[in-house]
C-alpha cells in the first residue's frame, strides 16, 4: 500500500480511496493526527537552518559549505 506524504498508508487506487474518504466522512475510521510534538520539533527544524545561517558569519559559513562539499564528492573508494 502506498504512503502518503506524512506517512500514512493510502490506497493505490481511486475508487480504493473514495472509500477511505467516505469511512472517514462518516466516522467509521479516524482520520490520523499528527503528534503535537512532533509538529512542533517540525516547526523548529523548518526554521533553525535559516536562523542558524543569519547568526554565522559569512567566513564560517564558507568553511562549513567547503567541508560539506569535500565530505559529499569524498567517493566511495
């Protein structure tokens, strides 16, 4: 069964889905909520690279990507 963008399992096909939307219209099957703290941990990682790359300096920032790049085309042998 494939999975939708949060996770969840959906059916593959249309008619598969209609069905599932219509349990869930009709409360024969919950509609899945996502944890409070996991949304909030979400929240904090959405912004914490941009915020993170406001406070460093632009010379610290090159250093970082430099080593990023050296590790990412290091190769496999």
């Amino acid at each position: 069964m494939p999975k939708g963008p949060k996770g969840e399992k959906r059916p593959a096909d249309v008619i598969g889905a209609a069905v599932m939307v219509m349990k869930i219209a009709t409360d024969e099957i919950q509609d899945v909520k996502r944890d409070p703290g996991k949304e909030y941990a979400r929240k904090g990682g959405l912004k914490g690279g941009k915020a993170r790359a406001k406070v460093l300096d632009p010379e610290r920032r090159q250093q970082i990507a430099r080593n990023a790049a050296k590790v990412r085309w290091k190769g496999g042998s």
